[in-house]
C-alpha cells in the first residue's frame, strides 16, 4: 500500500466537491449549538461515532471489493433522509469524478456505468482507496476523518473560529478516529460471508433532522 | 466603447476538457464570466442571453456566494426560460468553485448538456472574488474578467491574473466615470500596457445595446470553436 495516496484521496484539497459542505455545521452554526471551540469539538465527536462510523463501514467494505451497488443500497438504508440521500449521491459522484482521473480503473468506471446517477460518497471512496492500492482500514480511516474535517474547515469559516484552535480540536480527534476505523474495518471484513447488514448503522438524528431542514434553506453558505 | 484588437486575439487550444461529445460533434462553448462583485457580471450575461438568445441555444451556470441571487435575478428577468439556468454553491468559497475544485461546475455544465442539447454556448458566473481568482481551463474554454470604472481607475494598473490573462478585459461602467473621478483615458492606456495584445473593452451596460463589443466577441469566439472542429 501506498501511504502517500491514502494522504491524496484524505487531503481536504483532494477537487471532490467537499470545500461547499459543512456536514451539517452550518445548521449547528445556525441554532447556537455550535458556538465555540469546546462546542466544535462535541459536534466533531458526535459526527465521528455516527455518521463517521457508518461511512467508514461503508468505505471499507467498498475497498475489500464488495459489490459496490449492494453497498450503495446499504448506504440508502443507512440513510433515512431525502436530502442527505441526494447530497451523499452528488458527493459519490463528484469523488468519482476526481477518482477517475486520479486513479483509472474498471471498478470506477464500473459504477459510473451502472449509477449514472452517483453512489453514496462512502462507497466511491472505498472504491477509490482500493484503485489506489489501500487497505479498508485505509479506506476507514479516511472516511472517519473526511466526517469531521469538514466540518471543522466550515465552522473556521462560520464563527471566525481561531484555525489553530480548530486543529487542535482535529488532533484530539486523532485517536477516536482511529478507533472508529479500526471497528468500522472489522466489520468490513465480515461483510463478504454474513452480508452488509453487519455494517455499523449508528444515525445522528439531529443531523438528518437538520440535514433535511438546512437542504429548503434560501440563504446559505454551504450545500449542506 | 471599443474593441481593441478583434482580430488578432489568440486562440486557445489547450483544452483539458474534451471538446468534443461522445458521438464526436462538438459541444458547447464555455465561456467564464469572472471579476469582483459588482462589477457587472450578471448585468453582461443576461445582455449577452437577451442579445444572442434568439439565434443561439445559450444556458447559463452561477456561482453564488450564499444565496440563489443571481439565478433568481436571471430568472426573474426572464432572460432565459427557467430550466437554463443553474445555480451552483460555492460554500464560502467561489474562487475555489471556479478553480481548485470545479467538480460542482462540471457537473452543472455537463447536466444541462446533456438536457438541452444542442446546445450552442453556455456561459458560467463566478460568484465575483478578487482579482487573483480565475476560471481553471478544465472548467471554460475562454474567459472574460469583469471590472469597473467605479472601484477606482487604478484597478488596470494594479493588474493580476484576471486581468492580465483573461481572454477578454471588459471595463463596465463607463457611465459612471465622470461622477467618481475615473479618468478612462489613463484606464485604456493602462489596460493596454497590462494586457500587450490581449483584447479589451470599455462598456456601459445600462447604455442601449452597450453589451454589442462582448457579444461581437463571443460570437467570434463560437466561430472560432466551430471552425476548429473540423481540425
Ligand atoms: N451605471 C451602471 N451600472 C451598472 C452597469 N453594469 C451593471 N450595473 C449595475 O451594477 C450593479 C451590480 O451589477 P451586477 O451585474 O449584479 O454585478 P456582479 O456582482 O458582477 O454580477 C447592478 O445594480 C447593475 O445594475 C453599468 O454599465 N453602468
Ligand atoms: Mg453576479
């Protein structure tokens, strides 16, 4: 495996479309939840054991070379809210995109062919990690970091947070990421004998709440 | 209100995005419209829709900033019929939409490619940056930087990458030079001094027909673009 390409595809520059979202920072922003660096980091630790643990199942699973499409039906059901149905899709398809380029391969083109319409960003990833010649727990590891870089990114941008402070916050993170990979890998692995319902489900409520109330927004910085 | 250099303007061709369509005809043309906000942007693509509209199929991409306003505008306006235009979001970062990562746009352009076609051009509104910040040639085939004569006459001499590469300079807002003490003269010539053989034009869109050089120039543009299909 190549250490560098799993920096590539992590990196918050990697062009997949994920700079105009916020995973649902915006809308924390928005109701006074978020409002500080100690409350940044309740919302980074949420999202992380939530919605990051299930993405990262999702990625790894993807990266063992399970049936992407199968797992985008997982995804679907992970996934309860229309908008953030519609935004995982759009981000699946915009990594495609980027993944495509980066790193070519049957598999990709594999799913550009069969869901013209994009998969959920967690499955591409993984498809993409596996292009790259990472490991699911690679893939993972990705995924759970991809869950609360972006929304550290945006709240610097929402509240004028100090930057460093959001660091710090991400490097806190560190181990926690580590461990939702290594679970979320775990159960990856099982997946090819006992199916994708061994996958992590954990839902954040709030977000999906939010997620679907920010999507009818007429004023808003981020996508999402 | 001139055009200075119609002819000689350079012709790209270092498209990274594939210029043709799957069935080997060429697709739209897509020109970025970019510049500080203000400017006059959205002022000169619905010029540029209600003046080319009738003999070409045009659809137009923004790129807000926080807010739907442009698209609405363009709607509103009635410049073009509704499904034509599509709003992007930039997430507090328009430069970033339009450069770094240009997967939103892409998919946006390529989406209304593929619903309208044939279409002849589709023009793509940056969410208005600073000076620095250009369209990425994977996203436009050719760009116009938008200023104006209101941000001050030392804009030009200033210079930067928007204005001193885009493939047409438009300076908006002549009308209003004689009320913010704009000298236009000292704007011409150093314009021409940042930009050597780089075509420019000073226009007054609120003016009747004031969008008329930039609408000569993209339709030689179109031309341009067609003719290197055959090639
Ligand atoms: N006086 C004058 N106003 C203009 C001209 N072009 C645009 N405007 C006005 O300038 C304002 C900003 O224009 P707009 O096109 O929205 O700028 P954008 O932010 O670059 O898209 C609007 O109120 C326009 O009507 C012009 O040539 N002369
Ligand atoms: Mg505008």
């Amino acid at each position: 495996m190549s250490r560098t390409a799993l920096l590539l595809l992590a990196d918050g520059r990697f062009p997949a479309g994920g700079h105009a979202h916020s995973g649902g920072m915006e809308a924390a922003v928005a109701s006074g939840a978020v409002h500080d660096t100690t409350s940044l980091e309740a919302f980074c630790r949420g999202r992380l054991h939530t919605a990051g643990l299930t993405a990262a199942g999702l990625a790894a699973a993807a990266a063992t070379g399970h049936d992407p499409l199968a797992l985008d039906d997982a995804a679907d059901t992970r996934t309860p809210v229309p908008a953030l149905r519609h935004i995982g899709r759009r981000l699946g398809r915009q990594l495609l995109r980027a993944a495509r380029a980066t790193w070519p391969c049957p598999e990709l083109d594999h799913i550009a062919h069969h869901r013209p319409g994009g998969v959920h960003q967690p499955v591409v990833l993984g498809v993409a990690a596996r292009a790259a010649g990472l490991t699911p727990l690679d893939a993972a590891h990705a995924a759970a970091y991809d869950s609360v870089g972006g929304p550290a990114t945006a709240a610097v941008r929402l509240l004028s947070l100090d930057p460093f402070d959001a660091a710090a916050v991400l490097g806190r993170l560190a181990d926690d990421c580590d461990d939702v990979a290594g679970e979320a890998a775990d159960a990856a692995g099982r997946v090819a004998t006992a199916g994708t319902t061994v996958l992590p489900a954990a839902s954040a409520p709030l977000l999906d709440i939010t997620g679907e109330h920010h999507a009818a927004w007429t004023v808003r910085l981020f996508a999402s | 209100m001139h055009l200075d250099h119609p002819v000689t303007m350079p012709h790209r061709h270092t498209h990274s995005a594939d210029p043709r369509r799957p069935d080997g005809s060429r697709r739209a043309l897509r020109i970025g419209f970019g510049g500080p906000v203000g400017s006059g942007k959205t002022a000169a693509v619905a010029a540029l829709c209600r003046t080319l509209r009738g003999r070409l199929s045009l659809a137009v991409v923004t790129n807000d900033i926080y807010t739907q306003e442009d698209a609405a505008f363009l709607r509103r306006e009635a410049v073009l019929p509704p499904e034509r235009i599509t709003a992007v979001e930039t997430g507090a970062c328009p430069h970033t939409a339009i450069r770094d990562d240009i997967s939103a746009n892409l998919e946006a352009v390529e989406q209304l490619e593929q619903e309208l076609r044939p279409l002849d051009l589709i023009l793509i509104e940056s969410g208005g940056d600073n000076l620095t910040a250009t369209f990425s040639r994977g996203l436009v085939d050719t760009q116009v930087f938008v200023i104006d004569v209101a941000s001050g006459d030392d804009i030009p001499r200033k210079g930067g990458p928007g204005i001193t590469t885009a493939d047409l300079l438009v300076v908006n807002k002549t009308d209003l030079a004689p009320y913010v003490g704009a000298d236009l003269d000292t704007m011409a010539a150093d314009t021409r001094r940042q930009r050597k053989d780089l075509p420019f034009a000073f226009t007054s869109l609120t003016t009747d027909d004031g969008i008329r050089p930039v609408a000569d120039w993209v339709t030689e543009r179109l031309t341009a673009w067609r003719s290197e299909a055959g090639r």
